[in-house]
C-alpha cells in the first residue's frame, strides 16, 4: 500500500471537535449531568432555601464548564497553529505514517502506534492514550478505505471507541448525579 494525498486545508474545526467527543465520551454527557445539577439545586433554593450544601453541588457544574473551556482552547490552538501550513501531504504506506508540512518531512512507524480508532467518517492513529492523527476519510475512496483499514488492522492495536472504562466512568457520573440529585430533593 502507497497512498498519497494532499490535506492542504483539509482538517478543519468539526475534525479536532470530533476527535475530542470521540475521544472523551464525558464530554457527550456532560450537558445533561449539567441540566440535571441545575434543576436539582433550583428546586433545592425554591423548596428550602440556601443551604451550605447547594455551593458543593455546583463545583461539578464549574468542573464540566471548564472542560468545555479547555477543550476550547485546545481547538483554538489547534487551528491556529494549523493556518500556518500551507502544505499538507499523507503517505500511507505498509509500515508508516508520513507527512511533508512546508518541504519539512515526518514520520510515523505504526509499529510505535498506541492504537488506532475508527469511525464512520475518521480513522485515529494514536501515537499514544491521548493524542492521535486525524485521517479523515473524506480525501480517500472506498478501495483505499478497505487498504487503510487492512494495513492498520494488521499492524496495529484496535481499540474499541466504546470502553468498559468510558462505559464505567459514564455509570459512576450517571450514579452521582441521581444521588445528588435525590439528597437535594429530599432536604
């Protein structure tokens, strides 16, 4: 497999968006714990007043809004320092990721990979847990799809985008929540 192409201006700000919510399935459900929050201390205040209680249930609305900033600026900077390439271009190969940015050449062997994830519409080579390269499947046709996802599938760790850890971590947050929610209710 050699499959080369020009990503001039290719990622753009739903790719990087993506990648995070994919990435971070905490972030999906985090505009519902945050709903939920809010309508449980709300309640709280109507039904019994301000109670020193209400001021530590909203620490995780303050956490889960700063991780939205923060996944903000991680955007932000993202696309700031991408308006600086001018020149993008992938190779695919049998045993590597290879990319030329400004006549500057870089490789990736995916023997050194973490793992790789895809999805409908992306392909994600970890270099390590938390940062991968977006290989987004809209500049590729069918053909190259099945030889990318062959040669990855041969050479590198899946690893499945739905966790028994992402899927544990969501059931404790989910738990919290209605506990917090039923101590509030019952004050």
């Amino acid at each position: 497999m050699n499959i080369e192409k020009d990503f001039k201006n290719t990622l753009e700000k739903k790719d990087y968006v993506t990648y995070l919510l994919t990435t971070n399935n905490i972030l999906l459900i985090s505009p519902i714990i945050i709903i939920s929050l809010l309508i449980a201390i709300i309640y709280s205040l109507v039904t019994s007043g301000f109670k020193i209680e209400i001021i530590i249930y909203t620490l995780p609305i303050v956490l889960f809004i700063l991780s939205y900033i923060k996944m903000y600026k991680v955007i932000s900077n993202t696309l700031k320092s991408q308006k600086e390439l001018y020149e993008l271009t992938i190779t695919l190969t049998d045993n590597e990721y290879k990319d030329v940015t400004n006549g500057e050449h870089n490789s990736f062997a995916y023997s050194k990979a973490y793992c790789y994830k895809e999805t409908k519409n992306y392909f994600y080579l970890h270099i390590d847990k938390n940062n991968a390269l977006i290989i987004p499947k809209r500049k590729f046709n069918e053909d190259e799809i099945a030889k990318i996802r062959t040669t990855f599938s041969s050479k590198i760790r899946k690893e499945n985008i739905i966790t028994i850890t992402s899927l544990l971590t969501t059931a404790i947050f989910i738990v919290l929540v209605a506990l917090i929610t039923i101590s509030l209710f019952t004050v």
